[in-house]
C-alpha cells in the first residue's frame, strides 16, 4: 500500500476572476447585513441598559438594522474605506500580484454596479473617482496561517466617523499597566459620541508604532464574544470594557450604560524601553464579510 504524502496532495488554486467575484459580493454584504455577533451584542446591552433615553436609541439603532436587511439597503450611507484581510493557509498556489488587482477590480464592480457611494478621495486634490479605489487603496493585510489549502478574505468597510476616533501614545514601562488602563479611558472619553457608540473599542499594546496600530485594528474588528488570547490582555480586557461602560458615555453620546459592547485587545513583543499603546474604535454598526476558499467550494459568511 502505498500512502499519500503532503506533497502529493493538489494545492489548492483560486482563480483570480473567482476572487474578484469575491471582493465584489464581500462590499455588498459587509454593507447590508449585520454579523449576527453585534445584534446579539445590541440585545445584550438594551437588556441592561438603564437610562430611558438610551434604550430608545437603541432601540432605533436596532430598528435600521432590520430595516435595511428587509429592503436589502446600506446599515449606513458611509461605504468607509474599503480594508481586505487575506489569510493563506499552507499548500495554496497564488500569485499575489493578481490577487491584488483581483481585489481592486472586485472593490470597483461593487461601487459602480451596485451602486454605492465611494468614500475615497485623494488626500491632497479631494478628488473622488467614484471607484471606491486609490494609492494603497483598498488596504490589504495579508497574513499566513496553518490550516492546509485555505484562502480566506475578510472584507472591512472602515468608515469615517470610527476611524477617527484613532489614538497612539508612545508609552515607557514605567507606566505600567495603569498607564495603559488611563490612556484607553481618557481615549474613550475624547472620542464621546463622535464615533457612533456602542462601539467595540480595539487596544494594541506593544510592538512598534505601526505594528500597535494595526493591532489595535485586528482587535476593533474581532468577533464579540472572542478574547485576547494572550491571558493578561484578556484580563485587561474585562477591566477596561467596565471602566470605559462606567463613563456614561451611553448610545451616540447621549449618556447611558452601553459605552461599548466590549474592548477587544491584542498584544506583541516590543522594546524592552517602550511600550507603545494604540487605540482604534469601530462604530454600532460593525460590518464585516468574509469568504473561504477550500477544496470543497466557496463558503460566505462573516
């Protein structure tokens, strides 16, 4: 008998039109259709929320979640800028050059033939192409991961009002872990209700400026419900979505328990003479889709 070995397995192979296919049908649905993770996270926080005002926000909030998926229309006018994270697993042949034009294509389809708004100008002119596109636009993160034969897309539309509500602060190790609890607080508070709240706020703690910052990115776009696998940052985790809910920062900034539906963070190595802290804020209307690639097919979800 003679045994298969890995080498011996078909690798798997993703067309880049399948991709663009892909890209285009990801825009849309993180447009229209809510992870069913954050309506959970609304009920949650309307069952425990006490203030009159807020539970009539949410209430409304709640309302326009199903009255866009019933009329299949946008969870909001703002289309944000369009972010793609690309997972590879192992034994995938892919040409990454095509896959990133694939990915352009996709996010162009999607704003014309829709059609949707597009949200992306030139930083410098204002000028607006109407394709959803630009210099290193869409964002692309590329990672790589141990599952055998998977090519997975998580499509992010990252819009305005979230986005900046994005802080950074250079801290040293003398601040300890109280430092980094106040920076997030005070971040929190200076955000208020500009970034559409209840939000899911992202720390990153650790590694360089950037690296902290696109962590506390991957953090604001987890799943509710995940935690930090790194069991310190889970710990802060917990401490920081009380401390930050305890504001009365409430729905859109108009007071209220339910600040935040979580604080997510992620951690790196860093220096042994810093300890950078990032904070980004993803707002109520947390979007995201996602599509696999395996050799059974292509699965759509979030």
């Amino acid at each position: 008998m003679t045994l298969m070995t890995k080498a011996d397995v078909e690798p798997l192979r993703v067309a880049p039109d399948a991709i663009e296919e892909a890209a285009k049908l990801l825009y849309i649905r993180a447009l229209k259709v809510l992870p069913d993770d954050i309506k959970a996270g609304f009920t949650r926080l309307d069952a425990g929320e006490s203030d009159g005002t807020a539970k009539a926000i949410l209430a409304t909030m709640i309302e326009n979640i199903g009255v866009a998926e019933r009329t299949e229309n946008l969870l909001c006018q703002d289309t944000g800028i369009p972010i793609f994270n690309v997972q590879i697993g192992r034994n995938v042949e892919l040409d990454g050059w095509a896959l990133k034009q694939a990915i352009r294509r996709g996010t162009e389809r999607a704003t014309k033939e829709h059609p949707l708004r597009s949200s992306v100008v030139h930083p410098i002119t204002r000028k607006n192409e109407h394709t959803s596109c630009g210099a290193h636009v869409p964002v692309i993160n590329l990672d790589f991961v141990e599952d055998d034969r998977l090519l997975r897309l998580e499509m992010i539309p990252k819009g305005s009002g979230s986005e900046n509500g994005s802080f950074l602060q250079m801290l040293i190790p003398a601040d300890g872990v109280a430092g980094v609890k106040r920076f997030v607080v005070d971040a929190a508070m200076k955000a208020g209700g500009k970034v559409c709240p209840p939000t899911i706020m992202g720390v990153g703690v650790g590694g360089t400026s950037d690296l902290c910052m696109h962590l506390a990115k991957v953090a604001a776009t987890r799943p509710l419900g995940s935690r930090c696998p790194d069991p310190e940052g889970a710990k802060l985790e917990e401490a920081l979505t009380e401390a930050v809910n305890s504001l009365g920062i409430g729905p859109q900034g108009l007071g209220g328990d339910s600040t935040t539906f979580a604080v997510h963070v992620e951690v790196a190595a860093t220096h042994i003479t810093m300890n950078p802290v990032a904070v980004n804020i993803q707002c109520h209307s947390a979007r995201r889709a996602s599509a696999t690639f395996t050799p059974a097919g292509l699965a759509i979800g979030f």
